[in-house]
C-alpha cells in the first residue's frame, strides 16, 4: 500500500518541474486505498507524457507545438531528438553551429532514452558477472600494468569485446557500473602517482594501501556500484606495489556510517596463493571534508593519495556564476593549499567550462589552482547520455528553487515570465563526462607549483 508520505517523495521530482500539480497529488490520496494504485500509475504516467511533449518546442525561436494556433512541430531527421516549427528555423539552428556540433550526441541520448529499459537487464547481467568475478574465479583476465585510456582498450583487454562496445546497450550499462573506479585509476597515472609500470621492484618500499577521498558521495549512487567498481580499481592499481586501498567517502547525505572490508577472495594482497594482505577499506563520514579535516587536527591524519570530486557542481552559486561559499570554497581552499592531487568530474563542458573560472579566477584572494589538464572529455566516463531538461521545465525548478513559488503551483501570470533558455534544447549530459585535474596553487608567473603528470 502506497502511503502518503511515500507517494509525496516519489512525486516530488515531477512538482518540480511542474509536470505535477499539488491539487492532482492531493486528490489522488483523497481516494479509496482500493483505487490509490491505479490512480498514481496514471499519474506517473501522465507526467511522463508531460515531460515529453514539453521536449515539443522549436530549438530556434521557442514556440511549443499546440501553442498559439502552432501545429505539429517536425524532428530533426537524423537524431530525432529536437524540434523545429519550419524548415527556416531548422536551417538557421544548424548552420549556426549549435544543432551541427550537438546532433550525434543527441542521437545517442535519445537511443539511451528508449533502450532504458534493455540496458537496466544487462547491467544486471554485468552485476552478476562481475560480482561472480570477484568472490569467485573470475572469467576475464587482468592485464598487469595496464591502466585502460578508453572503453574499447577495456573490453580488448578484459576480454569481453564480442558481448560490450562503447555502441551497444551491454557496453553502456557496464561503463555505468565501472567508470569511477577506471576514471580514478587513468586519473592516478596522469598525476604520476603509479610509478614505473609493470613489475614488482619496489614492492617493499611502497608496501602500504593507496589511500582515495571521496567528496560529495551518497548511499544512492555508491551502495550498488561500491564493491564492483573499487575491487576494479584495486586489480588496476595492484602491479603499482600499493597493498590495499583505503577508501574514504564525505557527504551529508551518507548516513550508515560504518567502516567495512570489500571482499576479494582470490586476490589477496596480490600475492599468490591467497595469503593475507590486500583489502579494500571503506570508511563513511557525514561531515563536509573541511570539517573532517579540522575535527582530525589537519596534518595527524595520513594526507590521501588522491581527492575525488564525481559530479561535484563545484561551480554551483547564484545563476551559476559564484561557487557556493559555504561548502566548497573552504575544501577547495584547504585541498588546493596543501597541494593535494584533486580530481573534478562534471556532467558537461559548460560546467567544466564554469568550474575552471571558479578555480582560477573568482577567488583569487582565497586561492588560484594550478590546473593540470582540462576540462576535457574523459576517456572513462559513461558512455550512458541523457538530455538536459526542456527549457520551460528548467524555467520552473529554477523558480522553485529560488522560492518564487512552490513546487506544484502554477506559474505566475501576474508578471514577465524569464525567457526560455533555448540553448537546453541542444544540450546533453553524462556522468564524468568531462575532468579536471588540479594540484595546487599557481605561481605569480602563472606556472604550477604541483607536480603532476602529463595529458
């Protein structure tokens, strides 16, 4: 039975956006518990169908099919993903630039849309595989020494090529599953942290866990993905003589706070037989990092071998402009200062994009990072795309969220509505599409003091 609370907290994404009203909610629990179900799928479904013919809105000049006496508004042929009033407006959207550079993208986003499904099976398939792989005998090989620098390396040389490629649904669902342990381990070899590859000379000088932060993490996103994607990390990162990995994940959000072991039966320590040795160690704190640090008394904690930032909208602030002060300016500040290698991803180049003036020119009283290379796309990121919400749905969380209204409401009529941001249309995002690496501050010539590897 759907409780009230329950159907609040599924519903709310879709308030919003205002692709729900409060009233529709408010009227569905008023009904009999008999009928409750069958009235939040229509619901759901509803806003579904919301959703889409909102994405009906021509990418040149703004009208929305159904609008103003506006007919049915026709696709572009080859992504099928945006729409165009007349075939002026289309022409005028492509040979500007905007639609050219982004259609195959938007192609892709769309084939992830309508293949969510499929791909949902096989990443189940691979969670299986790879959960099999790492408490039992594992059926694919580990490279020694071999950090991949793109999906279609990783499938050659794990082996599994004819069932995953960077095009098909099986090979996107396991760039889903995988890409942030592989994102930390190409991260860790341009920061030069690895060394020599290959080999095991200086197994005993460097015999001690490779230690990661994690900022910003969730239950949601890690709880399932965790023990697949840090037992990859520590296979990859093993022929680099480091002995374990101690992972440690901040985020308000985190609320088993708990440390635990990750099993990897059969690989121990990496040393043959299976002795006691290598283990991944994850630790949660809900404290921002800042926070952590000084609570920990700043330099008694061991410092990390590499700080992690997935996601990170560091640039977040009043209309994207500023960063917000009171949760990332402090770590920045802190990690940048102590020189500590600092890994950003983000969703798209536009926030790459935002994110390097954050770091470089906002807050040059506070701090000016040395960036090591990007924002530039990730060889190991998602290969999963999605769209960026229609413009008008932006329009209306960003009233939300700025308390103009409640989520729910209707949009004012009383005043000029913001013009719709018609560049979404052409947008797409990803999970660590783009990175950046820093370590620490420039100098007043503008060179880096870090060290660091290179692009």
């Amino acid at each position: 039975m759907l409780t009230d609370e329950e159907a609040w907290q599924t519903l709310a994404p879709f308030l919003s956006l205002g692709v729900l009203k409060t009233r529709q909610v408010a009227s569905m629990l008023k009904a009999p518990l008999a009928r409750r179900g069958d009235l939040y799928q229509m619901l759901i479904a509803e806003a579904y169908q919301t959703r889409e013919a909102m994405r009906r809105i021509c990418a040149e000049c703004g009208k929305r099919e159904g609008e103003q006496g506006m007919g049915k508004l026709k696709q572009c042929g080859k992504c099928a993903n945006i729409w165009y009033c007349s075939r002026d407006c289309q022409l005028a959207n492509f040979h500007s630039g905007v639609h050219k550079q982004a259609c195959t993208a938007l192609k892709i986003a769309r084939i992830c849309r309508e293949n969510e499904g499929i791909r949902s099976q096989y990443e189940e398939q691979w969670l299986n595989k790879y959960l099999v792989g790492l408490h039992r005998e594992s059926i694919m090989t580990w490279p020694e020494g071999h950090i991949p620098e793109g999906w279609t390396a990783f499938f050659e040389t794990r082996g599994i090529s004819q069932q995953a490629s960077a095009n098909n649904s099986s090979g996107m669902a396991l760039s889903e599953v995988l890409h942030e342990g592989l994102t930390i381990a190409l991260a860790a070899k341009k920061f030069g942290l690895l060394g020599r590859e290959g080999g095991k000379e200086g197994w005993e000088t460097k015999k001690r866990p490779f230690r990661l932060h994690v900022l910003g993490a969730t239950e949601t996103e890690e709880a399932r993905r965790l023990h697949l994607t840090m037992g990859e990390l520590y296979k990859l990162l093993y022929p680099y003589y480091y002995e374990g990995l101690e992972v440690s994940l901040f985020g308000p959000q985190l609320t088993s706070l708990t440390t635990f072991r990750v099993p990897l039966k059969g690989f121990e320590g990496g040393k043959e037989g299976g002795e006691e040795g290598g283990r991944v160690t994850v630790e949660k704190s809900n404290l921002l990092y800042h926070d952590w640090v000084l609570r920990h008394g700043g330099g008694t904690a061991p410092k990390p071998d590499l700080v992690v930032a997935f996601n990170s909208g560091a640039y977040t602030g009043n209309d994207h402009q500023e960063i917000d002060g009171s949760m990332w300016l402090p770590t920045l500040a802190y990690i940048i200062k102590a020189r500590l290698p600092l890994l950003l991803t983000m969703y798209d180049a536009l926030e790459g994009k935002k994110t390097v003036d954050v770091l470089q020119a906002n807050y040059k009283e506070d701090f000016c990072a040395n960036i090591i290379w990007g924002p530039e796309l990730n060889p190991m990121r998602s290969l999963v795309l999605e769209e960026t919400e229609p413009p008008a749905l932006q329009r209306y969380a960003k009233m939300v969220m700025n308390g103009v209204m409640a989520a729910g409401e209707e949009e004012p009529e009383d005043r000029e509505l913001a013009k719709l941001d018609l560049s979404l249309c052409n947008r797409t995002a990803g999970n660590s599409r783009f990175w950046i690496g820093v370590q620490g501050e420039k100098d007043k010539e503008g060179g880096g003091k870090g060290k660091g590897g290179g692009k």
